[in-house]
C-alpha cells in the first residue's frame, strides 16, 4: 500500500510539472481521498476483525478503484 501512495504522489507530481494548470476535479480528490480509509482499513482492522477472509482488503480495493474508472 505504502507503493501505491508512493506512485500516486509521484505521478501527481510528475504530471504537474508536465502540465501547468494540473488540478484534479471535485470527484477525483473525493475517490483519493476515500482511498486513504479504505487502505487503512485494509491494512489495520481487517486482519483482526476478519481474518478468515485473506482477499478481502484486494475485493474492496479493487471494487472502489472500479467506481472511479
């Protein structure tokens, strides 16, 4: 998870230095910023809450990514 926020941030970067009126809509800052209690989430409660359910954290993440395509 810590490579995915390393590769979002860095292509934000990236593409803002590309392109000088980079702003990221309304509805993308929201899916980004949902993503952050997701990954926690993910990371931290489900192991404990739901262990039996090893792919769960990959099912989530994968059906929100999904929303915002």
């Amino acid at each position: 998870m810590l490579l995915l926020a390393v590769h979002t941030c860095g292509s934000a970067i990236a593409f803002k230095a590309l392109h000088q009126k980079f702003a990221l809509r309304w509805y993308e800052q929201l899916l980004l910023a949902g993503l952050v209690p997701l990954v926690l989430f993910s990371e931290l409660v489900q192991p404990i809450v739901l262990p039996r359910l090893p792919f769960f954290p990959l099912m989530l993440i994968s059906m929100y990514c999904s929303v915002g395509v």
